[in-house]
C-alpha cells in the first residue's frame, strides 16, 4: 500500500487537535485510536500491537531509553491510525514500516512546532535543546530538522558513519575523500566548517561539524550558506 506524505500529514494533523504539544501528549493521541493500556514487558523486540476485549494496548520493551520508548510507541500509534484512517492492515512490510516512521515523527515533532523552534538554525546545541523540547532522541531530532530545512546530517564515530540522512550513508568514510581527509588529519576532534564548491546554479553548501562531548561521535551538518555554523556542544 502506497501511502503519500500528504495523507500522513493530514492524519497527524487530526491526530493532534486538541493534544498537548511539545511534548506531544501520547497518551491522548492514544485514546483517539482506541488504546487503553500502554505496558512495558521484557519484550525481545521493541514494541507490538495487542488486542483485547477492552481495546488495544501497545506494548514496548523495557530495554529501551526515554525517548526511543516514547518514538516506539508513536510507531505502534501510528500502525493503529493508518489502519483506522486508511485501512492499512495493522502488519505489513518494509514499506508500511518506514510510512509509521515517518508518521511517528510527525506525532512526535509537528512541522508547525519548527517555525518558532532553535533547530531552524541547525546547530548541535539548538538540536539538544529541540531533542530535550520534544523529548526525543539526538539522532531523530537531527533527522527531523534536516527534512524539514532541506540539509544533510550525520553521524560518525572514528572512521565510519553511523548513521546519516541526505546525501550521507551509513558506512565506511573512506567512499567521501573529503570526509577521509578531515578524518586523517585530526580537524574533526575539534568543531570546523568548510565551504563547498557552488553547484551548477551557483548555489553555496557549508559542511559543518562538532565533537559530542564525551563520546567519540562527531556531528554533521550540510546546509545552505545561509545556516548558521555549528558550535561545540555545551559552549
């Protein structure tokens, strides 16, 4: 089943009338699906559907943090609404599995609570401070600016990407010379920018990192010139 961003936002926008938010009040978005019960159990995966006589109950497993928790349980929301507003069936595949991703992150972090939010400036201190707003996690609030602001953003620990959105790709760094290079020499355990050649219509990219403090990750951020550059984490 095809299921089109258009009818994703439109779902979470009737999902949310009258729900607190940030941070999105899950609890009542769950009630609108006909959930009764959110439960943690010693689950060996991350979260499941039931049914029962008095409704439905989503599940989550206790090996989980805060806010990979509360995304798991947007997840399984999100299985019950496109079955109740598209008749979706409540299991499918891959394809149906990234379409509740994608409306968990809009349950989670509504588009419009970005216009006012410090994430527009796509630094790694204003995504913490937008991650701990919505209570989500680093990675999930990184992912959700980056869509909404048109850049790319990444992860990398020593000399490999963890994870990344945009034009980045989990894997080895060595398949980016550039990234190879900064790597090689040393410029990455300390925040940087660079300027990107203009593309063919003249347009500018900076690439911008910063060290998370105590870890061995680096962030990244590709955007337009116009974006403000990163800043260590915690200046």
């Amino acid at each position: 089943m095809n299921i089109t961003l258009s009818e994703i936002e439109r779902i979470a926008d009737e999902l949310l009338i009258d729900v607190s938010t940030p941070p999105t009040d899950l609890q009542s978005v769950g009630r609108k699906l006909n959930v009764d019960k959110f439960l943690i159990e010693p689950l060996p995966h991350l979260g499941e559907l039931r049914f029962t006589d008095a409704g439905l109950v989503v599940v989550t497993t206790q090996y989980l943090s805060f806010a990979r928790r509360r995304f798991t349980i947007a997840h399984e929301l999100s299985h019950a609404a496109l079955n109740k507003f598209l008749d979706a069936p409540l299991l499918g595949g891959p394809s149906l599995e990234r379409s509740c991703d994608r409306l968990a992150a809009e349950l989670l972090m509504p588009r419009w609570c970005f216009a006012d939010s410090p994430a527009a400036s796509l630094t790694v201190q204003s995504l913490i401070a937008t991650s701990q707003k919505f209570y989500a996690s680093l990675q999930a609030t990184a992912i959700r600016s980056a869509e909404l602001f048109g850049a790319s953003v990444f992860e990398t620990r020593f000399d490999t990407i963890v994870w990344g959105f945009g034009r980045y790709s989990k894997g080895s760094i060595c398949r980016y010379p550039l990234l190879e290079q900064l790597f090689i020499s040393g410029e990455l355990t300390e925040p940087g920018s660079l300027a990107l050649p203009p593309n063919s219509r003249g347009e500018s990219l900076r690439l911008d990192w910063a060290p998370i403090e105590r870890t061995n990750k680096v962030l990244f951020i590709e955007a337009w010139e116009s974006m403000q550059s990163l800043r260590p984490v915690g200046s």
